[in-house]
C-alpha cells in the first residue's frame, strides 16, 4: 500500500544483493583459476613464475602443506560445516532488522558503561546499512566455512584462521554482548558465554603450526579448553551476584526464553524445568555447581579424558534443550548456540582415542577443485570485509542518532510511489506534492492543537534543515494536519505563529477539507483515533521523499521532551536527509 511502511529485512531487497556479490565472487574465482591455477599455465617471466607460488600455496603442495593432528582436522571440518550453516541462518529474510530488535538490543541491557559503549558501536555499524552489513555477515561466515574446509597451505590456513578469529572475537564482543558473563544471570546452562569462543578457539587451531607425532598437543590444548568452559561455568554458577541461589534466578535459566517466538513444547518443557528447580534453589544450583567443577577437573587435568567427556556430552545435551531450547529454532538464531560446538571439540577429543585402530574412508577432493573453492573462500572474505571498511567513519558519525533510535525513532527504508495531495497553507496558498519535484520532501502530520510532541517534532524537523547549511535550499518541509476536529486554515496559521514556523520559508504546514485528509490518511497509513473526550491519538512519522517523488525512508518519532533525544533526533533527521539528497 503506498506510503505504508515496506519492511528493511524483505527478501526482495536481501537476497538480489546476496546474489550480485555471490556472482562477482564466482566471476573472480573462476578468472584466478584460469590464469593461475590451471595446470598447463607456463611459469616463464615474472608474471608467470609469481603465478606459479600462487598456485604451488594454493593446491599445498611440497613443504607448503600444512601437518594436521587428527582431532584438529575433525574440528576444522566440523567447523567449516558450522560456519556455513551459521551463514545460511544469517541469510534469512528477517535477519537486517531482526539483527537490531532481537541482537544488538538485548545485549546492551544490563552491560557495564564501557561494555554497552562497545556495543553500541556494533549496533550503530549495523544499523547504518543493515542489509549491507547483513550481506557482509553472510559472505564471511560462508567464506570462513569453505576456507575450513579447503585451505591446505600454511599460508592460506592462516589466514582463513585469522579472519575467522578476529569475526569470532567480534560477534562474541556485538553480538553475543561479550557472552553476558557480565550481567546478572550469566549461565552456561543458558548458553553463557555464547558459542563465539569455541568458533574462535577452532580458528585459533588453523593459526598453530603442529609438527609431526604432536597429536597429544593439540588433544591436550582441547582438554584445556573444555576443562576451562565447565570451570567458568561452576563459576557463574557459585557467584552470588548471579542470582541463582533464589528460586527466580534459578528457574530464571530455563524460563528466559518464555517470551519467544519457540516451539510451544520446548517452552512447556523448560517452564516444568524451571518450576521444578525452583522448589529448591540452593540445592540444584549446588548439584549445578558441583557437576560443572567435577566434569571440568576430570578433563582439565586429564584424570580420566574419556570418562570425563562422555560426562561433559551428555550434561552439554541436557543444556543445550533446556537451557538453550536447541539454539536455532529461535527465529532470529545465527547459530545454534552453545550445544553442536561442544559436541565437536569434545568429539574431536574422543574420537581419536576411540578409533585409534580404526582406518577411517578418506575422500580425495581434486587439488584443482580445491583451489579454486579456497580462492572464492578468500574472494568471500575480501568482499566481505571492504564494505564494512568503507562504511567505518560514515557509520562512526551516525552514533549521535542511537538515543532517537533506541527511542523508537527506527528507520525504515521505502521503495514506493508518495501518493499526490493537493491542498492549502494558513494563506491560502495551494502546494501539491507534485509542484515539489525537484527537491526533497520531509513530510509529517501534526495536530495544530497539540501542546507537547507536535511542537517537538516541528521543532526537529526544522532544527535538522536548518543543519544542512546551503544543502537546505533543496529541502522542503511539508507537515498535513491530523486533527478532524481542527481543520481550518487559522487553525494551522495559530499553530505556525506560536511556534516561530511563519517565517520559515520552505515551511508548508497543509490543510484541505475533511474527506480530502481522510483519503491522504488512509494512503500514508496515519489514520488518526478521536478519544472519548476529544483527545486525538496518531502516529508520528516522518517520511523522506526524494526529488522524484519517490519514499526513501521513514522513521518514528516520539516527541520526547528530553533534550539529549531530541538532538539525536535532529541528527538522525538531518542524516537521512543529506543520505537522501546524495543519492
């Protein structure tokens, strides 16, 4: 419906883009296979014999290939695999805005100052090209994936391990809010803290350089490891600040996931489990404890590996469903929590051992094939880097506009027609949004009789013109009445008058007859509610239309009196403006 709000997170909008890059990355792929990596390509001048290391990296041959324990090569497939599927659930249709609303949001509440602070800076990131950014997280986790899987050099190894390293690092400091080891209520059994470490540690596996019979080295880093997680969790467990000694905050573990949108029978299943713990919470967290800190030490110090894994698999099972509903049955899931990702390190510990006499089939990928699979991983890695790169100072200067943005003041990006009106200033004068074309419209609708937030959403809009400089000469505001029981033209001039718009020359404050606005309510979807005693209710937006008529964007707005919201508002306003004029 024309000037409805068309939601950011479509698929019409994600997946051409998600399509445009994948055909670039194959296009660049394939041209690098077939001038470097094709077999018969001569190795004479300097073109060709850098040609010729390239490829010699790239298909591992000779000293360049990398030595593999076991348990290490059981992680980077399985994590290859991981970080594909993680890329697929970040594809989603959903996940631009639900990123925002579901992600970035829940995890700055109860931060630290500083650990929000760092947060936001993620949020601010995202929020400035969702879908771009959404784009970028797809091609990474994906080319981090295929990089797993087919990197054999030490070269290339490494640096699928560094990036994969530095993204794990990231979405557990923005994304999983530094694990919310620092907020009350912090659990393993609730995920705490998060599943980026152990995406980080199999990374970190590709970085070490393991030499021949050092098997034991890595299987004892990856005991280490695990041994380290159920300690932390003990931990959380046993610090009072958590919470968990009371029965709300030990039932809390398993309730907090009631108010989301999962399966009604992993929440029937979780609230009997959290109203079960609760009878006694000083004894089960206990048990909790207990178990976490025996299961760490039997692995940590190596008192019986196998005996302790096994444990350690079926305690994380029971997590995983009750703690965790699964992970990624939740709609806005990228990635399945901490559950499969500890049943892989724990797997790689004990498989080797369990199969120690067993030959495994072994599936021989062609060199070629390979190659050309891990140069499109690090084509994926570039492309998807650079736009995050270029967007850092743009997005850096958006931050001013979180505060509006938290909020309500969410922007919405439009793609539609504005429908046309025709009506009337205080003087009489007919402005048509036709007569507008040209330049960019700023458009709102206001009650002429509103003492509070109209006046403050007035106040905005011109204050963020204003702010434009010389670029406001191709800005009009335009502001439609919507009030139906104050409709006249001295209605809207008493409101310009009181508030110092009169003057404002690219100012228009409109008004028509009552079925005239009506049909302009309906078509911009701000239809406003005359209360039992007068009192009119009705959204507050703002629509941005560009020069040839067309909806950019929207974006709510409280009218909040607070001074510090409404300068974020100014400059979230005067920041899609300039956006919109630029384009």
């Amino acid at each position: 419906m024309p000037g409805a709000a068309i939601s950011l997170n479509s698929s019409n909008i994600l997946y051409p883009h998600l399509a445009l890059q994948a055909f670039l990355i194959f296009v660049g792929a394939l041209a690098l296979w077939f001038f470097i990596i094709r077999p018969e390509r001569g190795t004479n001048g300097f073109i060709g014999r850098s040609a010729g290391q390239i490829r010699s990296k790239l298909l591992s041959r000779g000293e360049e290939r990398a030595y593999e324990p076991r348990s290490v090569a059981f992680i980077r497939i399985s994590f290859g695999l991981l970080w594909i599927f993680d890329g697929i659930l970040q594809a989603k249709p959903n996940m631009p805005s639900d990123m925002i609303s579901q992600i970035f949001t829940p995890a700055v509440a109860g931060q630290p100052t500083v650990l929000a602070s760092i947060i936001r800076a993620g949020l601010y990131i995202w929020r400035y090209n969702p879908v771009g950014s959404d784009v970028t997280s797809v091609l990474l986790q994906v080319g981090i994936g295929i990089g797993m899987l087919t990197a054999r050099g030490r070269n290339v190894r490494r640096l699928v391990g560094y990036v994969g390293l530095l993204w794990s690092l990231s979405i557990f400091a923005f994304g999983e809010g530094f694990g919310m080891i620092f907020t009350k209520g912090a659990s393993i059994i609730g995920g705490a803290p998060g599943a980026a470490i152990f995406y980080a540690f199999a990374s970190l596996l590709l970085i070490i350089d393991f030499n021949e019979g050092e098997d034991e080295r890595a299987n004892r880093l990856g005991r280490r490891f695990i041994g380290g997680y159920f300690f932390l969790g003990a931990l959380l467990q046993a610090l009072p600040f958590e919470g968990f000694f009371t029965s709300s905050g030990i039932s809390g573990i398993f309730t907090a996931m009631s108010s989301m949108p999962m399966p009604s029978w992993i929440l029937h299943d979780q609230a009997s489990i959290g109203a079960f713990v609760g009878t006694a919470p000083a004894l089960w967290n206990l048990i909790f404890t207990l178990i976490f800190l025996v299961i760490g030490a039997v692995i940590f110090f190596d008192l019986s590996p196998n005996a302790g894994g096994v444990a350690a698999l079926v305690v994380s099972f029971a997590m995983w469903f009750a703690g965790m509903g699964f992970g990624f049955l939740f709609p806005a899931a990228t990635d399945p929590n901490s559950g499969v990702v500890i049943f892989v390190i724990l797997g790689a510990l004990l498989v080797p051992g369990l199969l120690t006499n067993v030959r495994l089939p072994k599936f021989t990928v062609p060199s070629e094939s390979r190659a050309f699979a891990t140069v499109a991983s690090i084509l994926a890695l570039i492309v998807g880097v650079a736009p995050v790169v270029y967007s850092l100072p743009a997005a850096a200067a958006s931050s001013s506009n979180y505060l509006a943005l938290s909020d309500g003041g969410g922007l919405v990006a439009l793609n539609t027609i504005a429908p046309d009106f025709h009506l009337t200033t205080s003087n009489g004068t007919g402005v048509s949004l036709s007569s507008l074309r040209g330049k960019e419209v700023i458009l709102t609708f206001l009650d002429p009789v509103c003492y509070d937030v109209c006046p403050v959403i007035a106040s905005e809009i011109t204050n963020a013109v204003a702010s434009l400089g010389t670029a406001s000469k191709n800005v009009v505001m335009v502001a439609i009445d919507i009030n139906p029981s104050f409709t006249t033209r001295a209605s809207i001039g008493q409101f310009d008058a009181e508030h110092g718009l009169a003057n404002i020359a690219n100012w228009y404050y409109l008004t028509g007859s009552l079925s005239e606005l009506n049909r302009i309510w309906r078509q911009y979807s701000v239809v406003p509610t005359v209360g039992p005693v007068g009192m009119i209710s009705h959204p507050q937006v703002v629509y941005f239309i560009d020069s040839r008529g067309v909806e950019v964007a929207m974006t709510g707005d409280t009218g909040s009196a607070s001074q510090a919201v409404e300068k974020s508002y100014v400059s979230l306003i005067a920041s899609t403006a300039k956006r919109v004029l630029a384009a």
